[in-house]
C-alpha cells in the first residue's frame, strides 16, 4: 500500500459524523408533545392476567447507527481498517448520510481498493448534503484514487465476455480500470473456458489479445521463496590478505610450538647437558612471532569488515 502523504492524511479527513448522528438519538420534547406521565396507568390501560405482554421495541436504528459510527472509528484509530469499513458501512445502512460515505471511501483507501474507493469520492463530490467545502475535497481525494489506478485493455477477434476477478468485467474490446497487482481473467474460446492471470501496476497500462496463448507468468516477489538463512562475509582485498597472514602465523604456532613443547620437555627431564637450549628459545620465540602473525591477520580482517566499504 502506498504510504504516502495520502495515507498520513486519512486520519484528518475521517469526518466526525457522529455529529450528525447524535442529535437524532437524544431527540428533545417538541413544544406541541403532550407531557409525560407520571401517574399510574389506569386499571383498564394495565395488562390484565393471560393477556400477552408487550413485545419489546426495536433497536434504535439512529441510536444503532452512532454506535456503529464509534466502532468504525474506533477500529480506524487502531489501524483495523477493514473491521472499521464493515462498521461504517452498517451505520450508512442505518442512517445513510454521505459524511459516513467519504469515511468508506477513505477505508477503501487505506485497503489499497482505490477503484471502490474512487466510486465512492465521486459520489460524495456530487452529493447535496454537503457543502462546497467537502466535494471540493472529495473531488480531489477521487482524482488521487483514480492515479493509482492502472488500465487493462483486451482484445479478441470475435466479442468476448471477459469476467475479472469472478465479477463481470466487459466484453472484448473493451478497456478496464483496476487496482495495481495481480488479476484473473475468466472467457470462453471456441476450445472452452479459458483463464489466465494478469499483473498490473499504478499508473501502467497493459493489454492483451485473448486469442493469443498465454505466457507463463514469471515468479513474484510473493512467490518467490526466501533465500536460507546463512551467514556471509563481503572480504575485500585487505581481508584477503588478513586471511592469508592469519592461515600463516596459525600454522606457525602448531608447526614451532609442537616443536618448542617436545624440547621443553626434553629440557625439564634432561637440562642442557643433552638438549640445545638455544634451540629451543630459537623455537619459542618463533613461535611467539607466529602468535604475533595469526592476530595481525585477525586485525586485517576486522578492519576490512569495519571499515573498509567496497
């Protein structure tokens, strides 16, 4: 879904019609209305043994009404836009009034359903209950639906009814305009029913010979599987040499320090009557300067990775 300066705005543009709503559900006494009762009701007026209770009155509508309009907003002010479109639509069923209407249009919106949506603008720009103010605003809000929408043209030798999506769509030629991603196109041919899928973009145009057979539909980001998850390193070319300068000093430690240990030994059971031990400092220090060698390429490496941007 687009989340631009249209998406931010949807919030401010949801109108408070519960205003419009509300009055009617705590209607005053008019002037001419008899006074309330406060006396008992009479013998004959109360209900008499076997005979059936009053059924109970129904609900409200207008009072039915501003409580779904305080759900529907509720649920948009939590981002639950779909629950918030099914409860303005139930409060435009019970008390229809085209403020409830614009605040559909901007649910269908916020779904990304901009062709719905821009139905719904169009008709709130043309409506008389409102004032100039507010189908200007309509207007526009219809105009921007409108531009994320994209345009699908079909074509066939012989008229065909095409059905989109499993609602009825036109007959060939003909031109469509669609919410941006993926369609189904259901129409006969000589050889039966036929189908095939379409994708669309904001804006984009496409369009397609029915006559002609279909290709195959490239994998999508949404089917497309992730990759696995591993581990990867990007080396460049100080960490190559880290790497060569770590594998070395390594193999400088095992290779002295297995030979400065065995004279070690040697030494400790022997003493230097029968071990040079000028070998075996010649040995250790090699080995130390191997242990120096292994953490230099280990320090190449880190600064590769940390620093080096290739």
């Amino acid at each position: 879904m687009n989340a631009g300066p249209l998406r931010h705005l949807s919030a401010a543009r949801l109108f408070l019609a519960l205003l419009c709503l509300a009055p009617a559900v705590a209607r005053a006494q008019s002037p001419g209305d008899p006074p309330p009762r406060t006396d008992p009701p009479t013998p004959e007026e109360a209900p008499r043994p076997g005979d059936v209770a009053e059924e109970p009155r129904a609900e409200d509508p207008l009072a039915a009404a501003a409580a779904a309009f305080a759900e529907a907003r509720a649920r948009f002010d939590a981002r639950e836009y779909e629950a918030a479109l099914t409860s303005f639509r139930r409060a435009y069923q019970l008390a229809p009034h085209d403020r409830v209407r614009f605040n559909i249009a901007v649910c269908l919106e916020e779904l990304g359903r901009y062709r719905a949506a821009a139905v719904e603008y169009q008709a709130v720009a043309a409506s008389a209950q409102l004032d100039d103010a507010i189908r200007a605003r309509a207007r526009a809000a219809h105009a921007a639906a409108r531009a994320h929408l994209a345009t699908l043209v079909l074509r066939a030798a012989r008229p065909t009814q095409v059905a989109v999506d499993g609602e009825a769509g036109c007959a060939t030629p003909c031109e469509l305009s669609l919410d941006p991603g993926q369609h189904s196109l259901r129409y006969e041919t000589s050889d039966g029913e036929a189908r095939r899928r379409v994708r669309v973009v904001a804006g984009g145009r496409v369009e397609v010979a029915l006559d002609t057979p279909s290709a195959p539909t490239a994998p999508t980001d949404d089917d497309t599987e992730p990759p696995a998850p591993g581990f990867e390193v990007d080396l460049g070319p100080l960490g190559g040499v880290g790497i060569v300068t770590a594998a070395a000093g390594i193999g400088g430690v095992i290779g002295f320090g297995l030979r400065a240990a065995d004279l070690h030994a040697e030494y400790e059971r022997l003493g230097c009557a029968t071990v040079d031990c000028a070998e075996g400092e010649l040995f250790r220090d090699a080995t130390n300067v191997s242990i120096a060698v292994a953490l230099a390429g280990a320090l190449l490496i880190v600064v590769d990775l940390a620093f080096v941007d290739d």
